[in-house]
C-alpha cells in the first residue's frame, strides 16, 4: 500500500485533484453540491491537468445541462438527487 500522504498517489490523491489548497471533493462537499453540481466542478477543475481538457470542459457542460434541465422542470427543487431519492422510497 502507497504512503497515504505522497501528493502523486493516483488513489487516494490524484494530482488531478489535488493542485490547490483543497481537494476537489472536499469543496464539494463543504458546499453540499448535488452528483451534477459536484461533477461540474471537477471536470473544470481537472481539465488542464488530466487527459484531454476539451473532453473534461464537455462533460461539464453536460453535467451543467442536466442540472438545469433538472431544475426548468421543478424550479423549487434545489437537490433533484434528494427529490429523486424520496420520490424513489415513496414507490417502494
């Protein structure tokens, strides 16, 4: 098992992930995005250091669609994964 503290550990700390002061998903987190919010910032945050930037900038942008999408249909909802979820649970 790699050392849990080596910044170039592509498991547990991506360098991809980890070029500023916080990881990636530790500012999702702290800003409770939902899975497409969350997903947006990390493809804008990883575009120019991982792969392909213009593939990342894409897949954010589909994410950002179906956030929006999301939200034309229920305006009020700010957390469609939670809605989801409930909505889920009252079915079973």
């Amino acid at each position: 098992m790699q050392d849990l503290n080596s910044r170039h550990d592509p498991v547990y700390q991506p360098a991809h992930y980890t070029a500023g002061k916080i990881e990636v998903w530790d500012f999702i987190a702290d800003q409770r995005l939902n899975f497409c919010l969350g997903n947006v910032v990390k493809y804008v945050c990883r575009c120019d250091r991982k792969g392909n930037a213009i593939e990342d900038l894409e897949k954010a942008v589909r994410y950002l669609q179906k956030e929006l999408s999301e939200r034309r249909k229920n305006p009020d909802c700010r957390d469609w994964d939670r809605m989801r979820a409930e909505d889920e649970r009252r079915t079973i």
